[in-house]
C-alpha cells in the first residue's frame, strides 16, 4: 500500500477519487492500492517554553533558547495552560499508522515552503522511516493531479526548501516567544504579543495613523 497525505480534507478528496480510494474510513480514503490522509494545517508544532521546563512569563527564565527544539501535537489554550488538541492527536496516530503500513508515502501538501514543513514535521515527530516522494502540483484539476502522480518527484530534492522552513518556524518561536514575555513583563500588566511579521505590520499601521492624525490640510 501506498499513502499520499494531503494537506487538508477538501484536497484529500480530489486525490482519493483520481487513484480510486473511495472507501472512507475515520481520517482517511482506502482504495485501489492507496491510503489517502490528511493534515488540517500544522499538525505538528515547536513545543511551548513549559514543554522544556521553563515557567513562562518570569524574568530570570529569559530568554528562552532550547539547545534542541522539541515537536509536540498542536496545543489549544486553555484556563490551565496549553494542552494537546484532541481531535489532532487522534489524526496524527491514524497518519502514524498509515505511514508505517505502507511502501511509499507520497507528500502531497502545498507546493511551497510552509506545505513541505506541515509534512516534514509530522513526518519526523512520528519517528517515520517510510520513504516519501513529492507530488509537485499547483492545480486541483484532475489532469494537474494525474499528471503529477505520473512525474513524482525525490523527496530529498525538498531538503533545503524544508530547512528553509524549518528555520523561519524556529526563528519565529524564538522572537514570538521571548519578545512577548520581555514586553508584557516590562509593561507589568498584560500580555503584548510580539511577532516577527505582526509587530512590524503593527508598526506601520500606526505610523500611517499617527501621519493622519498629525496632519495639516494647507
């Protein structure tokens, strides 16, 4: 058997029905030779400051720089802290199960960087050693999809647009995580959330309503 994981449902659908899975089962299609899976997103995420035994949102424990950074399933905030979501780690051990049960996985997630990590991250967290290949489409048609199936690619050939990935996901923990604890401790109520992407968006934004504001018509 072959399992082709896609990176949502809707995708998963396309694919089953062109290579003839269609029996559904709980998380996936079955069918013709294959398992067609799914992601929703990132199943797979960087663990959250408590997941190494750092206490959050105290001074002295900043900043916070794991010397390894450690994959948990996709946590939800509750009044307790953060907690595995339920639905994400029931798909992740029917993805696990599949992926060990089969000759060849084949990655069908985005064409693109954040679609080669979602794969790469649930691939590594699963302790897999299945070999993969990529199916590189950019369309849903179902020539697109055929084609593509006909033209797999070498996953190795993804290796650098993964570690390109990769390190755009830990260098995003890294300022999230600490300029966030840094600003909300400083300002000494609250929580300020500081991003890589958001914080500077924010910046301009203000900047062009302060510019509004302070303007004199002539």
């Amino acid at each position: 058997m072959k399992t082709i994981i896609a990176e949502k449902p809707s995708v998963a659908r396309e694919i089953a029905r062109i290579v003839g899975a269609t029996k559904r089962e709980e998380g996936y299609f079955e069918g013709g030779g294959y398992a067609v899976t799914w992601a929703f997103g990132h199943l797979v995420q960087l663990a959250m400051p408590d997941g190494y035994g750092i206490r959050g949102f105290v001074r002295d424990n900043l900043p916070v720089i794991p010397d390894t950074f450690t994959l948990v399933p996709r946590q939800v905030k509750t009044d307790k802290g953060y907690k595995p979501d339920s639905g994400v780690v029931s798909q992740i051990k029917t993805v696990a199960r599949l992926f060990k049960e089969s000759e060849q996985i084949i990655v069908a997630t985005d064409a693109g960087r954040e679609g080669e990590l979602i794969f790469r991250y649930l691939y590594h967290y699963t302790g897999c050693a299945t070999p993969f290949v990529r199916l590189w489409i950019s369309s849903l048609t179902d020539k697109a999809i055929r084609e593509g199936l006909r033209n797999l690619e070498a996953g190795d050939k993804y290796d650098n647009l993964y570690l390109a990935a990769k390190a755009r996901s830990e260098s995003d923990w890294l300022v999230g995580i600490n300029g966030t604890q840094a600003l909300s401790i400083a300002a000494g109520h609250g929580t300020y959330s500081v991003g890589r992407v958001q914080t500077p968006t924010l910046a301009m934004v203000c900047a062009r309503y302060w510019e509004n504001r302070r303007f004199t018509p002539e």
